[in-house]
C-alpha cells in the first residue's frame, strides 16, 4: 500500500519543511543489522511535528539536518535525488520525485486534508 503522495520534479529540487518540529530521522534505511541501505523511501527526513503529526520526505539526495535537529517550517530540508525505490512511475520511466507522506498519531493520512491552496509550491513541488 502505497501510503503518500508523490510529486514528480527536477533532480535537485530544494524541499522545505511542511511545518516545524524535530527531525526523528535522516539519511539512507537502516536494515536488521544497522548497515545503511538504498532502499524503501531512500535518503529521506522524518519530521515529528506538534499533536502527533509527522512528516515524511522520500527520495533525498542531500539532507540538510541530522536527527535531533529542530526544524522550523518553510526551511530547506534537503535537495531531491533519486535515491531508494523510485519507480517506474511514469508511462514506465524513472521518474525523479519526492515522496511525501503525513502520518498523524503514528497512521498515515491522505496529504491532501493537509495542505490547502498554494501551500503545494512550499514543499518544492507542483500540485498532484
């Protein structure tokens, strides 16, 4: 089940944060036995937020915080890549593209409820 959205965009897109909060985890997966790998959401962000929101930015090439870092919202969380499980998306091809996901109280949410209006351009990406 695939549980957010995915915006496709330019390599290198710069992505910003959804809202403050404090950055649960950075960088690649780690597998059963702490060995980092290209995987699943690839290099992403987990940003825990307020009243039990968290969010998820998928497919990073370049994080800017580490985990335990504060984050306020509107700041640059990273540049988009191509990293971990990116396709195909699109008429077959790999497509570059930020996966987001919102979970709110540890289940995800459908990100539209979310964000409203213009906020869409905030994350680095066009509208779905």
């Amino acid at each position: 089940m695939h549980k957010g959205v995915d915006w496709l965009a330019d390599p290198l897109t710069v992505i910003y944060a959804a809202h403050k909060g404090e950055v649960l985890r950075a960088g690649f997966e780690q597998d059963n036995q702490g060995i980092q790998r290209n995987m699943g959401y690839g290099s992403r962000i987990v940003l825990q937020g307020d009243q039990g929101i968290e969010t998820r930015y998928g497919h990073l090439l370049l994080q800017v915080y580490q985990s335990g870092m504060e984050v306020r919202e509107g700041e640059v969380l990273g540049l988009l890549g191509r990293t971990g499980n990116v396709g195909p998306l699109h008429e077959g091809k790999v497509e570059t593209h930020l996966h987001f996901e919102v979970r709110w109280n540890g289940e995800p949410v459908n990100p539209e409820w979310w964000l409203h209006g213009n906020e869409y351009e905030k994350f680095g990406a066009p509208k779905p």
